[in-house]
C-alpha cells in the first residue's frame, strides 16, 4: 500500500474513532502512528490531514449537509 494512502486511511480511522469514542484527534492520531509503526512521511502526512480537518471541520459538515437528503450532522 502506498504511504499516501496508507495515511488517508488511517485519518479517516482516526476521525472516526474521535467521533465515536470523544478522544482528541491528537492522541488518536499519536497512538495510530504508533501501533503502525508508521515512517516519517506517512506520519506526517496523516497528521497533516488531521490538522486541515480541525481548522475544517465545521465547513466540511456545512458541504456534507448541503448534499445529504434527511441526514442531519
């Protein structure tokens, strides 16, 4: 799998178990580079998509909003 996507996946693992389980995003982020023994470049890239998601968060669920039929964020 490549790095990139590797991060990817593991940012939506780590936004979802935020949600679901209320832990910060850092320390989610921290333990998942950690239990994958991640290298520098996906670490950095899957911490990169979790700071864009913070400082995005409420633009991302006003689009999903605006684009889900009686699905309410």
């Amino acid at each position: 799998m490549g790095a990139r996507r590797k991060a990817r996946e593991l940012a939506l693992k780590a936004l979802f178990e935020h949600d679901f389980n209320q832990q910060s995003l850092g320390s989610v982020g921290d333990r998942l580079i950690t239990e994958n023994g991640l290298e520098t470049e996906v670490s950095s890239f899957l911490l990169e998509i979790i700071s864009h998601f913070v400082e995005n968060n409420e633009k991302i669920d006003k689009m999903i909003e605006g684009h889900s039929s009686h699905w309410k964020l």
